[in-house]
C-alpha cells in the first residue's frame, strides 16, 4: 500500500538485489551502522559491488572527470577517515573508483586507515597528507607506499607516523620530492633512499633517527636540498657528501655529530645555506672549505666545539647574509677583511674566546643589523667606524675588557634598538648624544663599568625605552626627574653607584615601574 511502513522482517524478505538498491541511498555515514541488522544485511552492505555504488550515490567529489588526471581535495569523505570507523570495502571502493583517476592527492587523513588500500593508486604522482586535527593517533609508513611507482613527490610533515622508514621506498625510483618532517621516525636513514636517484629533495628533520648518516647518500647525484636537522644521528658527515655538487642547502643541525668537517665539504660550491649548529664538531674551521663558499648565504655553526683562529680567508664569502659561530672555542682576533662581507646582515661570534680589537673594518658592513660580540676577550676601543652601520638594530659588546668612552657617532644608528655595554671598562661620561632624539633605543644596559658624572637628561628623551640599567658604575650627583615621566620605562637599576640627594617621587611612587637602587 503507498504510504506503508515496511516492518524489519519485511525489508529482510525483500529480494537481495531490490535490498541493495534500497540501502544504496542511505548515507554512507550511516549505512556501516546497519550490518549489525541481520546476516543478509551484513552480506549486502560489505561487498564492494555496494560500496562502490553507495559512495557514486552519497560522496560529492570535486572535481571528478574520468576522462582527466585530476587533483583530488575531498570534503566530508576526510571526515569518515578521520572521526568514524570506514568499513575496509568503503576504503577499497573509494580508491579503486577515484584514487585510479588521478594524479594528485592533497587531504587530510590517517594513513594506518589508507595503509590497506593505497597500493591500488597507480597512478598517484604527488601524495601529500596533512593532519590538520593534529590527532594524537601514531601510525607507521605502510610497506604498500613503495607500490606507488609513478609516485614524484611525498609530503607528509606533522603526521603522527612512528616507526622506522620501510625499505620499499628505495622502489619509488620516480621520486624528486620526500618531506617527512616532525614526525616520531626512529631508526637509521635506510639505503634504499639513496638509490633514488632522482630525488631533489629530501627532509627528513625533527624525528629521532638514529646511528650514522649513509656514506651512500652521496650517490644522490641531484640533490639540491638535504634537511636532517633536530635528529640523534652520530657519527661524523661523510666524505661522499662533496659528490652533491647541485646541493644548494644543508641542514645538519641539533644532532650528536662530531669529528672534523671534511675538506670535501668545499666541492659544494653551489652550496647557499649551511646550517650545523648544535652538534659536537670539533677541529678548526678549514680554509679550504671557507675559500668554496663563494655561493654561501646562511653559515650557522654556533655551539659546537671548534677552536683554533678564525680562517684568514674568512672575508672570501661575498655572499654572506648570517653568520653565526657563537658559543664554541675559536680565540685570536677577528681577521680584518671580515669587512669584506658587504652582504652580511647577521654577525654573531659570542661566546668564544675572541681577542684583540674589534676590527675597524666592521664599520664596512653596510647592512649588518645584528651585531653579537658578548662573551669573548675582546680589548681597546669600540672603533668609531661601528657609526656608519646604519642598518643596526641590535649591538651586543658585554663581558669583554673593552675601554675607553662610548663613541659619540653611535648616537647615529637611528634605527638601534638593543645596546649592551655592560661588564667592560668603559669610562668617562655617558654622552648626551646617546639619548639623541632620532634614536628608538628599548634597551640599554650599560652596567658593571666606570661610568662617572651624571646621567645625562637626555636619556629621557628615548621615547621607546623600557629597559635601563646603569648599575655598578661610578656616577654622581641626582637623579633626574625626567627619568619618572618617561611612558615607556617600567626597569630602571641605579644601584651601586655614588648618587647623592633623594630618588624623585616621579620614580618611587611609580606603580609601573620596577626601581632597583
């Protein structure tokens, strides 16, 4: 009768095939729930036949053409991967009708989910999956990967993928892209990478690898990018890493290296970014390697354990934007055609034990912005010519045994920010000039010297400073009003010094102000 309600055992005697036609048309979200019916629901609803013409039905895919090799972004079907337990031949169908037609997949899904049936996709030549819901669900690389054999690129950062690297990549041989970054990956960098000979391409930084980096990587002919920073790898570079004369970038930071940097490091003459930092390399800084860095942008070499004189050819990479050798045991001065690097923006040679004068060449580095000489043993006179650096935003000279008085050309550097004089043996009075209207200091510590007279009023005119320190000095006489109106300041340190007369009300009733004195 029209309008009838069909009873469950009526719908259960319904031919099988009028059954599927029924059960086709109810959302695929809801359909797996109906196999716990009966036996012949269960059959029905678990062929692939069914889930094929469930998905047609009830999944919207944008765009699909069977006549075209498509990039794929699906909507709601992630959510059936991602929140709901996908009955396998829903998996099957799914990749069998729609992963087979195209080239291109970029969504979010969990591969432990895909692992069973992405081997069906063919045809895939760019795979790149994404854990937006950054889900707390680790899963491994599936051995079905290395079936992907037209596969070109494999993306896969912030995955959640645990285990070791499987060794049916080494099948991928189309590959040029390979990014697996911050994952939970341990074990060895396996060799069967290193006979992809067409890979580009590969990072594989932030998870915790392990054991040496394979001498066979050099075999990697075309690489031009290889990131394994932030790993345990140990061991020292191999030599066979000169033979990736493409390489163009090389991150090795945060591992537990060690030994000497090969001489063959200098073959990579196309090399722009070295980045090695955090790691326990030792030895002197080769000549060799420094005179082939003619390409060089970024060298970051900072706590590690190198000694030995900075290299004289140091001045020889024109192409310098950041240099970072900070906390390590280089000693000697500061080669004098460091002033060569006209390019360089970052200069960072902290924490070391440096000597000597601080070149006047510096004063040469047009575009530097950051200036960090902290914490070496360096003496005499900051050089006059650091005021011609008028890019500087950052200047660091603290705890080192420089004297003499603060050049007044630093009242310059309009655009200075940070400026750190403090534990030196600097002298004479603080000079109006460093409270100079154009200037937009926010810190400025100049304690643990020989500071003496007074301060000057025209510090009060350093609109944008928050941060003063003038502690363990020798000045005199009051302390200004003016410093109490300053907006910005909320640290001032006067303490050990010889003022005489009491503290304005302006800077002891201050609410915002932290006064030490």
């Amino acid at each position: 009768m029209p309008g009838q309600v069909l009873e469950k055992h009526q719908i259960s005697n319904l031919p099988p095939e009028l059954l599927s036609n029924i059960l086709e048309w109810i959302s695929v979200f809801e359909v797996a729930k109906l196999r716990l019916v009966s036996h012949l629901f269960n059959a029905i609803i678990s062929t692939d036949g069914f889930a094929v013409s469930n998905l047609v039905r009830y999944i919207e895919i944008e765009p699909y053409d069977r006549r075209r090799r498509e990039s794929f972004h699906p909507n709601h079907w992630e959510q059936l991967f991602m929140f709901g337990a996908t009955p396998l031949n829903l998996q099957r169908a799914f990749v069998s009708q729609f992963f087979s037609h195209i080239e291109i997949v970029e969504w979010a899904a969990r591969l432990d989910i895909l692992s069973a049936a992405i081997g069906l996709a063919r045809s895939l030549t760019h795979l790149e999956l994404q854990n937006w819901a950054r889900s707390s669900t680790w899963s491994p690389i599936p051995d079905e990967i290395g079936l992907l054999a037209n596969l070109k690129s494999l993306i896969l950062p912030y995955y959640g993928l645990v285990g070791s690297i499987p060794d049916s990549m080494g099948n991928l041989t189309r590959l040029a892209v390979l990014k697996l970054d911050n994952n939970m990956l341990d074990g060895s960098i396996p060799d069967s990478l290193c006979s992809l000979e067409n890979l580009w391409c590969l990072s594989l930084a932030d998870n915790e690898l392990c054991e040496s980096i394979p001498d066979a990587l050099g075999k990697l002919a075309n690489l031009r990018i290889l990131n394994l920073g932030n790993n345990n790898l140990t061991g020292s570079i191999p030599r066979s890493i000169g033979y990736l004369r493409f390489l163009t970038e090389l991150n090795l930071f945060e591992n537990n290296l060690s030994g000497n940097l090969p001489d063959d490091l200098g073959k990579l003459e196309n090399l722009k970014h070295l980045d090695l930092h955090s790691n326990k390399f030792n030895g002197s800084l080769s000549s060799h390697i420094i005179g082939n860095f003619v390409a060089l942008e970024v060298l970051k070499l900072s706590d590690n354990e190198f000694a030995d004189l900075l290299p004289q050819n140091i001045g020889n990479m024109a192409n310098l934007k950041h240099l970072d050798l900070s906390k390590n045991r280089f000693h000697g001065p500061v080669p004098e055609n460091i002033g060569f690097l006209e390019c360089l923006i970052e200069l960072i040679v902290s924490q070391n034990n440096l000597h000597g004068p601080i070149p006047e060449s510096v004063g040469k580095l047009s575009s530097l912005t950051h200036l960090s000489l902290q914490e070496n043993k360096f003496n005499g006179d900051i050089p006059s010519s650091v005021g011609n650096l008028l890019n500087l935003e950052y200047a660091n000279f603290s705890n080192n045994e420089l004297e003499g008085c603060i050049p007044k050309l630093i009242g310059n550097l309009e655009l200075l920010t940070f400026l750190d004089l403090s534990d030196n043996k600097f002298c004479g009075s603080i000079p109006d000039i460093i409270g100079g209207p154009n200037l937009n200091l926010e810190r400025l510590i100049l304690s643990h010297n020989y500071f003496s007279g007074c301060i000057p009023e025209a510090i009060s005119g350093l609109r944008y400073l928050w941060d003063l320190d003038l502690s363990d000095n020798n000045l005199v006489g009051q302390v200004p009003e003016s410093l109490g109106k300053m907006l910005s300041l909320y640290h001032l340190n006067i303490s050990s010094n010889n003022f005489s007369g009491k503290i304005p009300l302006s800077l002891s009733q201050s609410e915002k102000l932290t006064l030490i004195q």
